[in-house]
C-alpha cells in the first residue's frame, strides 16, 4: 500500500520512500566539495568561486567564528542579498556548529530591533550600509558585526568590491565590527575544527515566516529537515538534474526557503554552478540568461508574468533552459502555458512553506502533470485533508478542507513560540492553514488560504479562481482578489488589477468580461486599477497587504 495516493504515480525506479541520511547540513557540503573539487560552485559578477575554494572560505569563517568566541548553538544573523559572502556565511556558521538565523535585508530599522530581539544572535552579517540599522536596535545587539561592502550595482559589476578592504572605516556602532573580508583572513590563520551535530534535533536555520500580527515567528529547521529536503528534491527531480553540469540561475532570495533550499542547498548538493544575482532585475536577468546559459530556474510566478513582457528577451535566451519550478504561490494557468511556448519547457508548479523546508509537493517530471493543481507528495511525504473548523477530523475522498502534512522536512516547531507550536503541530501532522482538494491520483489543487476565503451572501468565494478567470483576460498583467465588508452581503468581492503596458479597461468591461465566466456571487463587484501590487520579498503577490488596506479604511 502507498502512503499517499500520489504515490502511485511514481515509476518503479523513483523511490517514493527514501532514507535520509545522519548527517549535518554542513558536513552533506563538505562532501560535495570534495566531490566536485573544481568543478564552478559560484558565478557572481564575472568572478568564479570553485566548489574547492568555497569549502575552504567557508571552513575559515567557522574558524573565525570558533576565535571569536561563538559557541555551539549561538545564533548568527545573515542579512545579506545574494551574493558569496550570503553562502560562505552560511555554510560557515553550520559548520561552528552555530544556527543561521536569515534576517530579509530589506528590513527597516524596527523590524531589524524586533528580528534582534527575537534571535539574539552573537554576530550579524550584513552590508556595511545597514549596519545603522542594528546599531539602532535596542537593547539586543550582537557581539560584533561583520561587514560586507556594498557594490552590488545595477549592472552585476561591483564584485570586487566584496573582496576589497573596508578603508572608510566602519560607521558609528555600539559594538565591535569587522571587514568580512578580513575576518575570512583572521579564519584562514586559525586551524578549523569539526563540531558534532545531531541532525535531529540540533537547528540549523531560524526561517522567519510571514503573519498577520506583526511579531517575528521563526520555524526552527533542523539539519535532518533541510537534508532531506535536498534527498527528496534530488530524487523527485532525478530525471531533469544533470549533477555535476547544471548551471542554476539564483535570483530567488537565498534567504528564503524556496531559494536556500532550492536554489543554494539543492544546486551545491549536486555539482552545479550557482549564478547569483542580488534582485530581480530585468537587465541582470537578461544579461545572465546570455551569458551564463542557466539549465535550471527556480522563480515565483510574478518573475515568470515578468520574463514575458520583457520586450528584450527572446526564445532563444530562454532557450537554454531544461528545468523550471514555480512555488510561492499560485501559478496562473495562462501565465504558464504562454512561458512555456516562448521558452519550451515545462514548468512544474510545487507548493511548500517556511516550516516544512520548504517543499512538500509538486508536478512530477515522471507522470502527468496537471495545471492549477500543485502537483503531488514528494518522497516520504503524506498529507490528508482535516476539517476546516480547526478539529482533527479527517475530511472525505473528494471533499475540501485543510490541508495537513507530514513528512521529514517537517520543522521542529516554532522558535521560542510554543503555544503558536501546538497550534499547528499535532503528531507530526503540520496543519498548513491552506483550503485544498486532493483528486484521485494524489494531485493537490490550493483553493486559498483558509484566512482569504471570502464568505459572500452565505457562499464561499476562493480567490484564486477568480484570479485565474482575471489572467485569461489579454489586457491584464497580474491580479488580486479580496474580500471587503459589506453591509448586505457580508463580504463582497474585490480586484485589484495591473494592466499590461499601454492597455486600456473599464471595470464595466473586465466585470461583463467576469460574468460570462463565473457564477454571479463569484463576480467582482469592485475593480481597482493599480500601477503594481504589493509583493514580497520573493515577488510573491500579497494578498494580506490588500486585507490590511481595507481593514484600516
């Protein structure tokens, strides 16, 4: 018997149960150096770290860390783009045996106090420019802050920079700071010594989520949890991977769980060369896809909605591509089916979240894939349906509910949050807080977020399909739907729409155009034309934020 229906999908060769190794994250790295020596590990702004010389960088920021006093399960902070130093910092700190907590670099200053207060980190790592805003928090500070320079321009030049000496001195700080460079330096004269891990237990990232309170909640992942997110990835993508040759264009954040286990740990696991760029930017994108010619590209579907109105890239740019995953959110069937023609290949939407590694699931390489759905579990993964009234009742063969999973990607819980742990937590089971359906053959379909269902006039209104009728429209770009107060109905039904450039539309034109392809209490009864809508640090559209604005209006 399969544990999961989707199991049944896959093809006698792919195991749909795995072992996970005993191993830390760390160590898993240090093998896939020494396994691919001089192989390109990073490319970053014309310069190359082999995979040799990133063990060795990151086995003297251990070292340095060790010197300066940090200790087994001490915390540091990593607030940094994309960029080396992001990767040596990282695989730095795992290595001293210390807890990588991933600050968003775009923080301001209240929510770098609120980040510092919560992790309490011994270091930050960060650019020079931010240092301000830890110095401004207060009462909790680092030991000392090491500091990497800015020089990440527009173009992608600027590299060099991260390897020149600090000569303007470091800004005004409460504490002691270091030049990143330098403190590698102070690293290469110590000798590194190995620190034992227990996989299991033993944190390896704090992975700040987003909420809707406003107060930081870190899932704590273990190195057990982001191995076998990187064995389950590996195996279900056995049949696209080419280790040792792929080139993975890394424009998610690594600081988030798609793109450090994505895009870092995944890609480092299996010899290819990591391509960093410090944002998604349409010129550093384009110029990377020329040069670099990726064969792997992890991307969020407002990055897709992105490459295709570029009005500089042609198929033949894309054209080097063999792998595309798409998580984050929803993925607009028209958006996919149009990427796809212009750069012919696949794209599988998945589907993950900060707490469970990320990945739990995906459109498998190896059977059929389904549009609007999310495909089905990885390897050693189950899920079921609970009911939506927060019980643990297990919801019937075909109907709605919750979905919850569990698996070994599953995190440890929350971090100094035990009541928000038991909440979500119930015998391994992660309650995902996700509407969904799950068809025959194990393929999950993401209705919403249980918070986003709109209740109108009795019925319930998901969002995302009305999304998806709003993506078929030739004139629009991207598209949110809210619920907003309304005395009669209850709810009612709101969009908020980007056109495509030079594009003309009436909100009586797009609702005639809703009519003919919804049910009457689905159609929107409000349309708001915006210049862009909020997204977050990924590109993720951000529904929550267009809540927010109509709760305090």
């Amino acid at each position: 018997m399969h544990p999961s229906p989707g199991h049944r999908m896959y093809p006698e060769r792919i195991p749909y149960l795995i072992d996970i190794p005993q191993i830390a994250l760390g160590d898993l790295f240090v093998q896939a150096a020494a396994r691919y020596g001089d192989r390109p590990a990073l490319s970053f702004g014309g310069r190359l770290w082999t995979y040799r010389a990133l063990c060795d960088d990151a086995k003297a920021f251990a070292a340095a860390l060790g010197d300066a006093g940090v200790a087994y399960g001490d915390r540091v902070a990593v607030m940094l783009p994309n960029c080396p130093a992001f990767v040596i910092a990282y695989y730095g700190t795992l290595l001293a045996g210390g807890t990588v907590a991933l600050f968003n670099p775009m923080s301001v200053e209240r929510e770098v106090a609120e980040l510092l207060a919560d992790a309490e980190p011994k270091v930050v790592v960060t650019l020079a420019s931010l240092l301000p805003r830890v110095a401004a928090s207060q009462p909790s500070q680092p030991k000392f802050a090491v500091l990497v320079q800015d020089g990440q321009t527009a173009d992608g030049a600027g590299a060099s920079d991260l390897d020149a000496a600090h000569s303007s001195g470091s800004p005004e700080a409460p504490f002691g700071t270091i030049e990143f460079n330098m403190f590698l330096h102070r690293g290469q004269t110590r000798t590194f010594e190995p620190v034992a891990i227990q996989p299991t237990s033993d944190v390896a990232t704090l992975q700040y989520t987003g909420g809707t309170t406003g107060k930081p909640k870190a899932a704590m992942l273990t190195h057990f949890n982001l191995v076998a997110n990187v064995m389950q990835s590996a195996t279900f993508y056995q049949d696209l991977y080419r280790p040792g040759e792929d080139v993975c264009l890394a424009v998610l954040p690594l600081f988030h769980a798609f793109g450090m286990t994505l895009c870092m740990n995944v890609s480092l696991y299996l010899g290819a060369k990591l391509v960093l760029l410090p944002k998604f930017e349409p010129q550093l994108v384009i110029r990377a896809l020329r040069e670099e010619r990726p064969t792997i590209f992890p991307g969020v579907p407002t990055m897709y909605t992105a490459l295709l109105h570029m009005p500089d890239i042609s198929a033949e740019d894309l054209g080097s591509i063999r792998m595309c995953i798409s998580g984050g959110g929803p993925m607009p069937v028209e958006v996919m089916r149009a990427f796809e023609a212009k750069a012919g290949c696949t794209v599988l939407e998945g589907y993950g979240l900060s707490e469970t590694s990320p990945i739990t699931h995906c459109n498998p390489p190896f059977a059929p894939r389904k549009e609007g759905t999310v495909g089905i579990a990885f390897p050693s993964t189950v899920c079921r349906l609970v009911s939506l009234d927060g019980s643990t009742d297990e919801v019937a063969p075909g109907g709605v509910g919750e979905l919850a999973v569990k698996g070994p990607q599953v995190m440890k819980g929350y971090w100094r949050a035990p009541e928000a742990t038991r909440e979500v937590l119930h015998d391994g089971w992660f309650r995902t807080g996700d509407v969904a359906r799950i068809d025959e053959d194990g393929y999950v379909s993401i209705l919403d977020r249980k918070k986003d269902l709109i209740i109108a006039s009795g019925y319930n209104v998901y969002p995302r399909e009305i999304e998806d009728v709003l993506y078929g429209h030739p004139l629009i770009q991207e598209a949110l739907v809210v619920g907003v107060p309304d005395a009669y109905r209850g709810e009612t039904v709101k969009a908020c729409i980007v056109l495509k450039a030079g594009a003309r539309l009436t909100d009586l034109e797009l609702i005639d155009y809703c009519r003919s392809r919804l049910a009457p209490y689905k159609v929107p009864r409000i349309v708001e034309f915006r210049m862009e809508l909020p997204k977050s640090a990924i590109g993720k559209l951000l529904r929550r934020a267009l809540r927010e604005e109509e709760s305090t209006e």
